[in-house]
C-alpha cells in the first residue's frame, strides 16, 4: 500500500536529507531570485534610454539573454557546485529503496561563499548601473 512505500521512504532518511539540503541552498536560492529581478530592472532601464531607438522588446530580451549569461559564466570560472548529492554505490543495491539509505549531500564551502559573494557583487553592481542609468540616461515616452 501506500502508506508501507511511504513509510519505506521515510526510513532510508532522504527526506530529512533533502529538507536539510533545502535550507542549506536557501540563502543562494534567494539571492539568485534577487538577482533576477535587479537584472530584469536594469533592462527595463537600459531600454527606455536614449541609447536604444527601435525594437526595445526583442532588444530588451537579447540583452537579457547575454548579460545573464555571460555573468554566470564568469562566475561558474570561480566556483564548482556548492551542493552536491550522492547515493550509495550501485553495486549494492538489493531492494528498491536501498540507493536512499546513502543519500547524502556534502557542502563544498568555498564554492558556496564564492557563489554568495559573487551574486552580492552582481546585485550591487546591477543595482548601481540602474540607479545610474534612472538618473542619467532615461528618457520616458
């Protein structure tokens, strides 16, 4: 039933292990989002300036496009994954559910204070180019 594969789950400890993990990304999680968000404003911005005459929309979404995937890229250059999961060895696995009692995760935490550090730095340096751009350059039909 139900409730047996449920509770065969729940033994093996992945759950807590996936909680655990969850809380342990949750600041990084967080800070991408914002990241997101403060790039999208900077696009927004950077459109409604008097550098960019035609097309804002496709112009908007391809500059979007470039810029968040050149950041990432240079800040994957300094860093690897900063959670890893892991299972228990293959050769081992008798029962459907016995690859989760050695679910696991481990930290890396270099990589995960570079990540923190790097998506602080593209927050304020994103943050500051679209105050500037605001001040300076935007120009509102």
């Amino acid at each position: 039933s139900l409730m047996v594969v449920l509770k065969m789950i729940t033994d093996t400890g992945a759950v807590w292990t996936v909680i655990q993990s969850v809380f342990v990304g949750l600041p990084l999680t967080i800070l991408d989002s914002i990241y997101s968000l403060v790039l999208l404003v900077f696009v927004m911005t950077l459109i409604n300036t008097s550098l960019i005459k035609k097309y804002k929309v496709p112009v908007g979404i391809a500059i979007y496009m470039v810029v968040s995937g050149l950041l990432s890229s240079v800040l994957a250059i300094f860093h690897g994954a900063a959670i890893v999961f892991s299972t228990g060895d293959p050769m081992f696995i008798t029962g459907p559910f016995d690859y989760l009692t050695n679910f696991g995760y481990s930290i890396n935490w270099v990589s995960y204070l570079i990540q923190f550090i790097g998506m602080v730095v593209y927050i304020a340096g994103l943050g500051y180019a679209s105050w500037w751009l605001l001040e300076h350059k935007l120009e509102l039909e």
